[in-house]
C-alpha cells in the first residue's frame, strides 16, 4: 500500500484528506505541526508528503528545504497544501523543491488526481532510493556486528569520512584497524549519467592519495548493470571490484 505524510495544523482538512485517500487504499499519517517532521519522516519513508506552507511551529517551506537538503530523504516527493495562490508563493515552493502545488479550498477529486500523477512520475525513483538506503543499512549492521568503524555521507548519525580523508567521499567507507573498504552505490539511471566514469576514475585514485590499504567497490543491483560497469571498469583499466546483491530489501 502506497503511504502519506501530510503535515496541515487544520484538523478539518487532516480528516477529510485522510479519510478521502484511504478510501483509495492509501495509507496516511497526519501530523498539525512540523516538531517532529523529519523523524517521522525518516521512521515512516512515505511515497510522498503533502505539506502545509503555514505552521503554528515553523515555515513548510524551510521543512522542505531540510528534506531536500538530505540525501536521505531528498528523493521524496512533495506537494504543497496552502491558502496562498500568489504565483510568488507557488514560484518559492517549487523552487525549492516541490513537485506539485495545490492551493486551498481544493476539490479532493483533483487533489487524488495530482497525487496519482506525482506518485506515477516518481514512485519508481522512490522505490528503488529506499532499496538503496535499505541495502546501506544492512551494510552497515553487518559491518558493525564485525567491528568496523562506519563512515557514510549519507546518514547523519555517522561521520562522512575518516580524519584527513583526501579525495573522492564514497557512499559508505567501512575500518578496522588499518584496512579500509569503500562501497558506491549505482542504480541503472546513475550509471548512465555523464558524471559516471569521472566518479569511477575519482574512487580509483583513492588508494593513491590516501597510502593505506583500500578496497575500493562499486555496487549494484542487476546482472545487466553490472556488465555495464564492468566493461567501463575494464576499458578504464580501473583498480575497482563490482559487487552484486540482487537480494531485495523491502522499506516496511
């Protein structure tokens, strides 16, 4: 089941949005205030927000720049909810990062319509950033059962990378003692993108610039991904080693 967020400190609206979506077989969480927004976030990884602009605790949109700000949860669709129809207010939203922008009072016919078309052109992209961090987060439970520090740029509750760190910053860098190994994360859209073979060739330079024992990994999901990159790796001439895990991680 497809899963909500919306944040509005209107109690009306809260009910009648959740009652109309779940109706739809959408599961929905509410919140009135934006306290503990991002931790809900976190803990529940919805399909897609919905976000009031006007909170009794804060600015909506400062929450969504904070959203977009991490890459934890920067993938993750947003439509804004507010009263305010002035092209600057709808301009600032999406500027900022929202997909969609739905003024109030609204019809909850077309509001349902503009949520299955935000969730068709993004769902896909969601699904598989949460099999990502899912699989990040396994990485990491397996590497700490075993002792290893944990760097990962992508977690707020780990460091980046190790003191003095030169170069290139991998998704996740695992230690012990003077062994490191470093891990990115690919999908079939990021493999295809331009920046690819520059972001290989800045991981292969890694040992060079940091003198210690390095084992430097590429991961990815499918067969057919992996022959890709492998063959870069192998025109490149590139100290690199693939990793595939088709396991599937699910987000529940």
């Amino acid at each position: 089941m497809r899963k909500i967020l919306i944040v509005d400190d209107d109690p009306e609206i809260l009910s009648l949005v959740q009652d109309y979506l779940e109706l739809h077989q959408i599961s929905v969480t509410a919140l009135s205030e934006g306290r503990h927004f991002m931790e809900t976030v976190i803990r529940l990884e919805p399909d897609l927000i919905m976000l009031d602009i006007a909170l009794p605790d804060g600015d909506g949109i400062n929450l969504l720049k904070t959203l977009k700000s991490r890459p934890l949860t920067a993938f993750i669709p947003v439509i804004m909810l507010t009263g305010q129809s002035s092209p600057e207010f709808q301009i600032n939203g999406l500027v900022s990062g929202a997909d969609d922008y739905v003024t109030k009072p609204f019809d909850l016919n077309i509001l349902y319509a503009r949520v299955i078309s935000v969730l068709r052109r993004s769902l896909k992209k969601t699904r598989a950033k949460y099999d990502q961090m899912n699989l990040l987060r396994y990485l990491i439970n397996r590497y700490t059962k075993r002792d290893y520090t944990i760097y990962t740029k992508l977690l707020e509750e780990y460091p980046d990378h190790p003191d003095y760190w030169r170069g290139f910053q991998p998704d996740l860098i695992v230690k012990k003692g003077d062994k490191y190994r470093c891990y990115n994360f690919e999908t079939s859209q990021s493999i295809l993108e331009e920046s690819f073979i520059e972001r290989l060739k800045l991981m292969a330079e890694i040992p060079n610039q940091w003198k210690k024992p390095i084992e430097i990994n590429i991961v990815v999901r499918t067969k057919d991904n992996e022959k890709i990159v492998r063959r870069i790796i192998d025109e490149n001439n590139l100290p690199i080693q693939i990793k595939l895990i088709k396991h599937r991680f699910s987000n529940k």
